[in-house]
C-alpha cells in the first residue's frame, strides 16, 4: 500500500518546488505524491505523479479537458459543484477524484452520486488545507460535511482519497499528524490507511472478474 | 501556602516541537497565544482547561510545549493546524514527547553557525530570478529573492539551482 498525498501545488503555483517537496514528504512519511500541473518523476524514493485540475469549468468545458488528458496518464480530479454536476463528472469516464465537496451546497453529495462513484471507481477527496489553516464556522461546517461524506463512504464503499493541498513544504503535514486530523471526522486507523491507498485504487485499472486462459 | 509533594501534583508532559523554516525568530510569548489559540479553536475551552497547555523553554528552532499526561494527541492535534506565527507562515514538527525536558534536550540537534554566516552571504539563480540564499541544509536550500518586492522564501534544493 502507498501512502499518497493525493494534492500538492508546488512552484510556480506554490513557494516550494516539486523536489523539495518529494524530499519533505519523504521525510514525513509518503511514498507518493500527486502534484498538480507538474511532470511526473521520481525523487528519492518518492514517486510523484502528475495531476490536473479541473476547476471553475462548465460540464462540456470538463468533458473537452478530460478527453484530452485521458491518455497522459496525469490523475485526473475536478472541482465538485452542484448535484447535477456532480452526478455528470461522477459519471464521465476518465475522472478519478471529485475535490471539494466541503464547499458544495449541502446536497451537492448525495447518496445517488456516492451510489454513482462507487460504481465508477471515482475517489471523494477530503482536503485537510480546511481542517488545518481554518477557523471557527469554515472548519466546523468542512467538519460536518466531511462527516456526512463518511457516512454515506461506509453504506456505498466508495473509495476516499487525502490531500493537504500544501502550497508550500510548511503546509504539509506528517501521516501521523494527518491521521490525528482526521480523527476529527470519525476515521480510524484503517480507513486512513484505505484513503492514503485511495489515489492507487482509483488509477489502477480493474482486474476483470473473468480471465480467459486458453 | 505550601508546596504540594510529589504525588499529589498534576502529572504533566513534554513535548518537543521543531519550528519550520529554520531561523526563524521565535516569540515564546506570540508561540504561547498560538498554541493557545489552537487548542482552544479545535477542543474548546473545556478541553484547553483539562490539556493546560503551557511553551516552556524556546532554544534555537526548537521549542518545548507542557501538557498534562494523557493530553499529547489532543495538544499534537491542535499543534499541527498552527500555520502562522506574528503572520510568519510556519510549520510546527513534533519530534518527541517525554516526561523529562532534560531528555528532550538530548534530542534537539545544535545547527552548524560558522555554515549558516557563509551561507547567507551566498547568491543563486532560479528560475531566471537573482536569490539570496537563507538557509542552507544537506540538500534543501531556502532561499529569497533579491529586491523589493515579492521577496518570498522559496522552498528548494540543490539541484532545482541554475548555474551561475
């Protein structure tokens, strides 16, 4: 199993290149990283996989970007918004995670599209930028949603993946520490071992139930 | 009033907490109200009551924190959602936790000065940009950008480094 940070911005978009970041991510614990717009590579022993972002696109504008970057083998996430969107990128093949479920409207994530990921195999990210840097009613609301998100993980099974989407070394977080934040969201230990596997999960391909010998 | 004996005060814990980016200039007192903040904002007052939580000693990039026994994921928690301190962005790493500072002074590592003088004085490229280099250790090199203004620290390493 891998330990994967499943979202970090490194420079230009962040202050820390993507080197320095493999190099304290290594030293924190990860195996893996997902950088977002950045090449993939390997650093030491960390494997960094490139990421795209979808984000502020309209559902066609989603559809264009994720035929074009379906065979790069970049992880592919999109920025969730209402139900209706949410169930139109849950449903469109080539995506691998939904991000930012805590900022949707509250029934944005319904148990249709939790239904609809776990079919697909696509991962609900839990970005713990939220838990860490906010304050007061922005990270209790993020709380609840996260939450509310679990509940419906535990009924449809589908897979979660976890981001610190660190823009920086400083904002990154040790596994230890990652699982001590999510406590606060009623994880065990096991499903944050299974949401730290979760970016491996979703980007493997299936293995067919039927295996045809001769 | 007397002083309690030993076996009927509070059983407290230390734990030792690296202070990211190195050089940075710690106020116990502003790290105090941090951590106090902290606790208080994730736990709320009733669990800050029962964690005491308390910084002890600040030496070099290392600061000590007390807590009651029993209290260190609570106060390790809320310690790893501190990301700035006087609008410094940066980063709290626990090291250990003991039951004895003097233990913990055992583990904090003394940072080379002589290497850290020259490396002040040192300019890179990156990225087309002049930088001065801030802080300088085994691979990883912080550095800032010459002029001002947007002199941020950047976070890299040797080898992101252009040649001169």
């Amino acid at each position: 199993m891998k330990i994967t940070d499943a979202a970090v911005c490194p420079y230009p978009n962040g202050d820390s290149s993507v080197r320095r970041l493999a190099l304290e991510a290594e030293v924190l614990g990860f195996d893996s990283l997902v950088a977002i717009d950045t090449p993939s590579g390997r650093y030491g022993s960390v494997e960094v996989r490139s990421g795209l972002f979808i984000r502020n696109a309209g559902m066609k504008d989603v559809i264009a970007q994720v035929k074009r970057a379906k065979d790069s083998g970049a992880v592919i996430s999109v920025k969730a918004g209402d139900a209706g969107f949410n169930r139109g990128v849950v449903g469109l093949r080539g995506v691998h995670i939904l991000r930012g479920v805590h900022a949707a409207d509250r029934n944005a994530f319904d148990h249709v599209t939790a239904k609809m990921a776990a079919d697909n195999g696509v991962a609900i990210d839990i970005d713990l930028s939220i838990i860490i840097a906010g304050r007061g009613i922005a990270r209790q609301r993020a709380i609840q949603r996260y939450r509310d998100v679990l509940v419906l993980e535990r009924r449809f099974e589908f897979p979660l993946t976890l981001s610190t989407y660190a823009h920086s070394v400083l904002e990154l977080r040790a596994v230890r520490e990652i699982s001590g934040l999510c406590s606060l969201l009623g994880m065990d230990i096991p499903d944050v071992e299974r949401a730290f596997a979760g970016v491996e999960r979703v980007t493997t391909p299936p293995k067919p139930s039927v295996r045809v010998i001769s | 009033m007397t002083v309690r004996p030993p076996t009927l005060r509070d059983k407290r814990r230390y734990v030792l907490v690296r202070v990211d980016p190195p050089g940075t200039a710690i106020d116990q007192k502003e790290l105090y109200y941090a951590v106090s903040d902290a606790v208080t904002s994730l736990w709320g007052d009733a669990v800050a009551a029962v964690i005491v939580q308390a910084v002890i000693c600040a030496e070099g990039d290392y600061v000590v924190v007390r807590c009651r026994r029993g209290s260190e994921r609570e106060l390790a928690i809320a310690l790893s959602t501190i990301t700035r301190l006087c609008d410094i962005p940066v980063a709290l790493r626990i090291i250990a936790a003991s039951g004895t500072i003097d233990s913990l002074r055992d583990r904090m590592k003394t940072p080379a000065k002589a290497s850290d003088e020259t490396a002040l004085t040192e300019e890179c490229r990156f990225s087309g940009k002049e930088c001065l280099v801030a802080h300088c250790d085994g691979q990883k090199v912080d550095v800032i950008e010459k002029g001002f203004k947007n002199t941020h620290r950047l976070f890299l390493t040797r080898e992101d480094l252009e040649e001169p």
